[in-house]
C-alpha cells in the first residue's frame, strides 16, 4: 500500500514538473523582444560569473536548495500543497533559463551553452529532486490525513524511516558531486560554449 501511495505522489511530481517546464517556455517565448535585452545581459552576467570557477558556497545551494526544501516540508501539513509548487518551481525557471539562452543567443549556441552551464548538475540533482519530494510527499499526506481524522492516532513519520534516511544520506552525496561539478567544471564547459 505504502509503495503504491508512493508511486502516486511520484507521478503526481513528474506532472508537477511537466507543468513547470511547460509555464517555463511558455513565459520565455511571451516575454518579448522588450526583454530579450534583458535576459542577455543577466545571462551574460552568469555567464561571466560561472566562467570565473570556484564558488562552491553558491553552487551548493543551487544544488541543495529544491531537493531539501521539499524533503523539509514533509515535516509539515503544508507540505502536500507547498512540495508540488516546489517541484513546480523548479521545472519553471530550469525552462525559462534553457528557453531564453536559445531565444537570446540562438538555437545552436543557446542549447549548448545551457547545457554546459546546466546540463551535468541537473542530470545529478533532478532525480534526487524527485525523490526526497516524494519522501517528504508521503510523510506530509500522513500528516494531512492524520489530522484530518482528528490526530487521534499517532504515526511515525516515512522521513525518519532507516529507508528514507539512507536515500537522504545517497542524495546528498550526490548533490555535493553536483554542486562540485557547477563550481569546478561547469565554467570549463561555458568557457568552450562561449567560443563556440
């Protein structure tokens, strides 16, 4: 029962993610031409900032930040609202960013300087994403549901389970690798993109 409660919250994610991604192109392309220079010049700006290399404390939180906010929120009855607007979020301003590098520099450079810039720690981080949303997802329905009954009962949160923990412990291990990659090789790869 438990699996199949957490295979519908995943599901339930992934279309949460669907929908951020789609929000996220849709408001790229609708921005206009008023807002393309705009959009140059902050991505201009990351693009010189990345190229520098090293900032590890940055890098860790843009790796950290959505995956633990939602593993966090299943702490909280809030949670069964605020984790799919997290996922959401996250799936938004991923597009609107890959959206906008290829409307301001143009499909080719625009992809692969995304890609370099996004590509390896996303392929890391989205999945753990996923995960701990779940996680926290589950434990914050229980909650929900256990209130609604009145608390009567008293349940043991899944985020202290011996098998969320060790996803939790496998997860952070590999957003630190992603936040690694964003601070040390991400700026190699943007520095080859931008002489592309």
């Amino acid at each position: 029962m438990e699996k199949q409660l957490s295979m519908t919250v995943l599901g339930v994610l992934a279309l949460c993610f669907l929908i951020g991604l789609t929000a996220g192109c849709l408001c790229s392309l609708w921005a206009g031409e008023a807002a393309d220079e705009a959009i140059h010049e902050l991505l201009t700006g990351i693009a010189g900032e990345t190229a520098q290399a090293g900032n590890l404390p940055s890098a860790f939180l843009s790796q950290f930040q959505y995956p633990i906010v939602s593993f966090l929120l299943g702490l909280t009855i809030l949670g069964v609202f605020l984790i799919p607007a997290t996922v959401i979020a996250r799936g938004f301003f991923l597009a609107f960013t890959v959206t906008s590098c290829i409307r301001v520099f143009g499909a080719w450079k625009g992809f692969v300087f995304s890609l370099s810039m996004l590509g390896p720690p996303t392929l890391i981080t989205l999945p753990c994403l996923l995960v701990l949303a779940t996680f926290g997802g589950v434990s914050s329905l229980s909650l929900f549901r256990n209130a609604l009954a009145g608390g009567r009962k008293p349940i043991g949160s899944p985020l202290f389970s011996k098998e969320s923990l060790a996803r939790l412990g496998i997860c952070t291990c590999a957003m630190t690798a992603a936040a690694l990659l964003e601070a040390y090789i991400c700026p190699i790869l943007v520095n080859t993109a931008l002489r592309l």
